[in-house]
C-alpha cells in the first residue's frame, strides 16, 4: 500500500509540472568585433568609451560576462551595461584589473536580460574613465568583421569613433528559450474537409487526468488513517 501510493503521489506531481512555464539553456555565445590588439587609447576622467552589441531580431539572452582587453596602464574604471536606448543602466561596477590582457567581470548573478532588436544594437558595454589616460584599452585598427560598432562620449551623448577600427570589449551571453503548455485548439484553426491529422503531447494530454488520480489517492489515504 505503502508503494502503491507513492506512484500515486508522483504521477499527481508529474501531471502538476506539465502546466508550468520551463526555462531551457540553449547554449552561449561570445560577441566581439575585432581580432586582436594592435594599440591601446584612452580618455579622459567621466568619458566612456564603448562598443554596441547586437544580437538576432527576437532573441533574449542573458547578459554572463563582459571583458575588457588593457593594453596598458592598469587602474581602476567603473563597466556598465547600458539598455538598447543607450542610457538606461542595467549594471554598473568599479573594476581594478591587475594586470594587461583580458580581464572578465562576471555578471551571471545580475540576472540581465536583453532582446535582439529590429534595427537598434541590443545593449552596450562601456568603460568608464576614473583617472585621466589610463587604462589603455586594446584597439584593433583592422577589424576582423567589417563592422564598426565602437563609441566615445557619455550615457545619452554618444558618438561614432569612425570606421577606423573596434575597441577591444567583449560580452558572453547565453540564449534562453521559454516553452509554454500549447492551447489546447490552434488559435486559427485551418479549414479542411475530411477530418485533419493534429500531433499531440501524450503527457499533456494525460496530466489533468494524473493530477485528479494523485488527489484522490492522497484524500483516500487520509481517510483511511483517519478511521482505522
């Protein structure tokens, strides 16, 4: 009896999951516009300098890591993450890298998600300057992909820094699906004549039916520990 009703309880739970929304991973990518470092710029205290990313019409992703390359003069600056609209801030952070090369800033935990646009980047990525000329931040004068995505200016005030190359400034995103339960009739159904062939999900079909088998079995049980 003991192992009858815990199959009961896990097919009520099984039938009870099939209405939820489920988020799946569909895997990350690094976005970058350049191929390697071929000088270091810098600015001035309170100017940014910036790169627009863009992702696919309709795509929500959520924002992981952002990465700076130094090229010299490690010190510290203040990441942001800026909004499509480019000054709605999704995240700020002061920064001290230790050293030159590519230094990450995890923003997992942030929870930002963005959406590819129709014709608009999606977010930017910016680094804030503290102290005048320093850090350098890695330049690449020849992009790899001839698209130039990289700004300077202020949240709001931004400007084209040129086709003359892309600042060395990464983000890693990873791709999030929804799936939904699906209406129980197509929204539009088609005319046919003949009758018509819909597939159908076995599990979805057969979870209300789980569900009710799980709650009587749990109810009965109880009574039945009630008067015995």
């Amino acid at each position: 009896m003991r192992f009858a009703s815990r199959i009961l309880v896990a097919a009520f739970l099984v039938g009870l999951l099939s209405f939820m929304t489920v988020k799946v991973s569909a895997g990350t990518w690094w976005i970058y516009y350049e191929g390697g470092a071929d000088s270091g710029l810098h600015h001035v205290s309170g100017n940014h300098f910036a790169v627009e990313f863009m992702l696919p019409y309709g795509q929500t992703h959520q924002i992981l890591t952002i990465s700076f390359y130094i090229y010299a003069n490690p010190t510290t600056f203040r990441a942001h993450i800026y909004s499509s609209d480019g000054h709605s801030n999704l995240f700020t952070a002061e920064a001290t890298p230790l050293g030159t090369g590519w230094f990450n800033i995890d923003v997992w935990g942030y929870f930002i998600m963005v959406t590819g646009q129709l014709s608009s980047p999606t977010f930017l990525v910016t680094i804030e300057y503290m102290t005048n000329d320093a850090p350098e931040i890695g330049y690449d004068e020849y992009p790899t992909f001839l698209y130039w995505c990289s700004l300077e200016g202020t949240p709001g005030d931004w400007h084209d820094v040129g086709d003359t190359g892309n600042f060395m400034i990464r983000a890693e995103t990873e791709r999030i699906t929804f799936k939904e339960k699906p209406p129980s009739d197509p929204p539009n159904p088609p005319q046919h004549v003949g009758g018509g062939l819909f597939t159908a999900n076995k599990l979805a079909v057969l979870s209300p039916y789980l569900a009710l088998i799980g709650f009587v079995a749990v109810a009965a049980i109880v009574a039945k520990r009630r008067f015995t």
